[in-house]
C-alpha cells in the first residue's frame, strides 16, 4: 500500500500490515446482508476498479496518470458510483 494512502487511512482505524483488499474486503458488506446481490455485483465491479489503479500505481512505484486523475476525482466519482449500484440493483 503506497505509503500515502495508509496516512488518509489511519482515521478509519487501524491498517497496521494489511493489504488494500484486506482492507476493503473488511468494509464490504457480506453475501446476504443489506445489499442484494445486484448491488453486490456492482460494488464489486467498483472494488476491481479501486485494486487495478492500485495495482498499476504500485507496478510504476508510484500513481500512474490514470490512478491519480481516478483518486483525484473519487469524491465527485462517489454519487456517479453510488448511482451505478442503485441502477444495478433495479435491472
């Protein structure tokens, strides 16, 4: 995990050693829980969106144009992607 990203996490709790999909699969909601799986599906589409910038940043030793346009623009992403998973879960 790119040095960076630990230090915006550390407010969300301990990161310690772990891995970005350690991470995120601790925060992910479960099989049968509150999402069905439509929704599930697309927040998993989201999470190999998230771990594919990582992994490409972390191939480069640090982020690629395209991983930090993507990270520089998440929180605007955020409703877009919170509308993807709605959308998902009504088809």
């Amino acid at each position: 995990m790119v040095k960076e990203d630990q230090r915006r996490l550390q407010g969300y709790g301990p990161v310690g050693n772990k891995t970005l999909v350690e991470v995120i699969d601790e925060w992910m909601p479960e099989k049968g829980g509150w999402l069905s799986d439509k929704e599930l599906a697309a927040v998993a589409v989201f999470k190999a969106e998230l771990l594919k910038q990582a992994a490409d940043s972390e191939k480069k030793g640090g982020y690629t144009r395209e991983a930090a346009n993507y990270f520089d623009a998440l929180s605007k992403l955020e409703t877009e992607k919170s509308q993807e998973i709605w959308n998902a879960s009504k088809k």
